[in-house]
C-alpha cells in the first residue's frame, strides 16, 4: 500500500510488525506523522436574531425578516472582511437565538389569513424551515423567501407568554412548537428529555443551546441543570472549545434584575469557568455588539431592523487557530468584525 494511503489502524497493524524488525519501510514514516496529527477544524455557521413576528407583520417587520433570509441565501462565497479567513463557506446551520415571535400567538408562529381571507400572511416558521428549503427539504419548495439551511432556534421573553386555545385551553406556542421543530431536525444533537434544551458537536467545538438563559425551573427551564451536565458528560477536562447560546446577554439592557439577576450570573459562571468558553452569542439587545464577561466575549445580535443604526446577521468561522464573527448588513456590506485566536484542536 503506498504511504499515502496509510491510515490509523493499518499504521498499527503494519507498525507492530514492523518496530518488531527495527525498520520502517520508505514512506512510511512519514504517513504516520501525518496520520497522528488531529484533523483541522472548520467551522462555519450563520446568526440571525430577534425577527419578532407579529410586530407590524403585515407591514415592515415581514419585509425585513425575509430580506435578512436573502443575505443568509447569498452570503456564501462572499469574501471576509479580513483576507486570512478566505471566502465566506457554507454553513453547518443557522443559529437563531430568540425571540423568534413578538407575542407568541399561533398566527406569530405559524403565520395567518390577512384579515381572515385572502392571502396567507408568514409566520416564522414558513420563512425557517427546521431542516432549510434547499432541495425542498421541508417548508414550501420554491419560495425564494426562505432560508435554506438547517435552524436552531432558542426561546427567547417574548416568546415565552401562554395563550388560549379555541377550546380556552392554555397553550404553550413557541415552546411547543420548537420542541416538535427538534423532534423534526435532521441535524444530530443531544437533547435534554423534553427536546427543548440541546447540545451537539461540530468538529471539536461543543455548542450548547440553553434558550432563555442557564437557570433553574420556571421561565429558563432548567436549562442549568442541562448545561452542567453536558459540559461534566461531553466537554470533561478536554479544554475542547465551547459555544454557549442564549437569548439574555451580558449588554446593560439585558442585565436589568427583571430579566435575570446577578445571583443567576454568578451561578452561570461557577458552572462555566473552568471550561474553555470562547464565546456567547445573544440577542434581546436588538443592536448589533460585543461585551466583555468574565473575559468571555458575548456577541450580541441585531434584529433585521435593529436599534442603534444597526440591523443585519452574522457569519462566523472557526478554524484552527482563529475566529471570526463578522457582521453583515442587510445593505450588503461588512461592519462589525472581531476576531480571537483560539487553540488548535487536539484529538480526544
């Protein structure tokens, strides 16, 4: 077999006998070299936050959205504002941290009848479908207005308030509705038992999704709870990269007691600090940002209309050494880039 082609195990068989002599045959020392070193890691995914269907949704709100879903369809090949990290790949997914309606009604979520007859209005989920529009895997092949890749959604406040069913029946919309959305995803995650809360690897980065924000039962769901045990089970003493998504950042709006509280914070980062966090990604703030927290960089997401002269999404790479969160407007233009060095990856 030529060196080149020598992989792991037939290194193993072909070195037991081998050392055994005392030689190696030409070549083949060099193909194990190359076959002990840990793959590099590339990974690519989009953000895209707040979209708050039901705010002005037969006017603006709807536009807007679907404008984003333009510049997520068409971001691929782009080139990065910074050369180093290439042009913009495609995308394992796209992240879509809460507040995916503005009141969580049904007609939010699922879209309604403009003015009960006549054209169908959208709702998140006609314009994100769970396993992307490509190929027509879900949602309605052909819409130019869709999203195309897979989603991973979170739940963020607005998306949290009971409604009342037909029959007066407390119904629980978004919350209910992302639990079958992962019930329906094809991409492979771990799951806390309802499918609320999830987890999953890409490369050697952990991502977990704690929706509201890690905390205990009520609002937050005892997303705490899921977050120690995946970092305990799954992360370990590894120091493998970790990626935390929640709707509740670390900007001054989102700090306000009335959305969760300095006690939780400190709670969060006794559970997370002894592990290699290298970023946070929010939204709520509805401005495009970066904060500072305990040394962890949160990246905080615009709406598709967003406040403070921003809107727009996120591209974000992850290579060997270094990333890059680079914010794009809905004009088409790059604005907001940062970068950080980050460990090569090491194989388990």
């Amino acid at each position: 077999m030529p060196a080149s082609q020598i992989d792991r195990r037939q290194f193993l068989i072909h070195s037991g006998s081998v050392l055994g002599a005392g030689l190696l045959a030409p070549g083949v020392a060099s193909a194990i070299a190359a076959a002990s070193q840990p793959s590099p890691r590339d990974v690519t995914f989009f953000i895209a936050s707040d979209t708050h269907y039901g705010l002005s949704q037969i006017e603006d709100n709807e536009k807007l959205n679907k404008d984003a879903i333009q510049i997520l369809n068409h971001l691929a090949g782009a080139a990065f504002p910074n050369q180093e990290f290439g042009t913009v790949p495609e995308p394992r997914a796209v992240l879509v941290p809460g507040d995916l309606t503005d009141s969580s009604k049904p007609e939010n979520f699922r879209g309604f009848a403009k003015l009960i007859v006549g054209p169908h209005v959208d709702g998140y989920v006609d314009d994100f479908p769970i396993n992307g529009a490509n190929g027509g895997r879900g949602g309605k092949p052909g819409t130019a207005h869709q999203l195309k890749y897979p989603v991973i959604e979170s739940f963020g406040n607005h998306d949290i308030r009971n409604n009342h069913d037909d029959s007066h029946k407390i119904t629980r919309t978004v919350i209910d509705g992302i639990i079958a959305r992962n019930k329906q995803s094809n991409l492979k995650r771990d799951f806390c038992p309802d499918h609320l809360h999830s987890a999953w690897d890409w490369d050697d980065v952990r991502f977990i999704n704690v929706n509201l924000y890690p905390g205990g039962p009520g609002d937050a769901r005892d997303s705490l709870s899921f977050l120690k045990t995946d970092l305990a089970k799954n992360v370990g003493k590894s120091r493998r990269p970790v990626v935390i998504i929640q709707h509740y950042g670390f900007d001054e709006f989102s700090r306000e007691s009335r959305w969760w509280t300095d006690a939780q914070r400190s709670v969060y980062h006794d559970t997370i600090k002894s592990f290699n966090v290298v970023a946070i990604f929010s939204g709520h703030q509805h401005w495009a940002d970066r904060v500072m927290w305990n040394d962890i960089p949160d990246y905080i997401l615009p709406r598709a209309q967003g406040d403070n002269g921003t809107d727009g999404v996120y591209a974000v790479r992850m290579m060997d050494r270094k990333m890059i969160v680079a914010h794009r407007r809905l004009s088409g233009v790059w604005d907001n880039v940062w970068t950080r060095d980050l460990p090569a990856r090491v194989e388990a």
